[in-house]
C-alpha cells in the first residue's frame, strides 16, 4: 500500500465528521485513473461503506487500519 498525501486528506475529510456516501461520493469520485483515491482507500480497507438500517443514505467510516495511518 502506498500512502499518498490525498489518501491523508480523505481519511482526515471522513474523519472530521459523519459523511453520508453520496456526499462522499460527490466530493471524491473519479474517473481519471491517475486519481483513484477513493478507489484505493476501499480496496486498501482504508474507509468502508455501512448501510443504514433505517432507509438513510449509507455512511462512509474510516476503518482501524485508516485511524492507525492517521495516528501514525
């Protein structure tokens, strides 16, 4: 895993604050390859997507491994 200065930036942008998905997803989606952030920090299991029991829009959470490279 590579941690670049925009994977901090989003992990800190998630972890400032409760952020629905689709807000998340309208600040980060990409479609240009040379910036898959979003992607990256999903598959690196960096951030995660909870569904909401109550018909809410999901939440996007940083994970434990994202805390620990914040806190590192």
């Amino acid at each position: 895993m590579v941690t670049t200065p925009l994977t901090l930036e989003l992990l800190q942008w998630v972890s400032s604050r409760p952020r629905t998905y689709p807000e998340a997803m309208e600040a980060w989606r990409s479609n240009c390859p040379r910036q898959s952030v979003w992607d990256d920090a999903t598959v690196d299991g960096l951030i995660r997507v909870i569904s909401s029991r109550d018909r809410s829009a999901p939440t996007v959470v940083v994970t434990a491994a994202g805390r620990a490279l914040l806190d590192g």
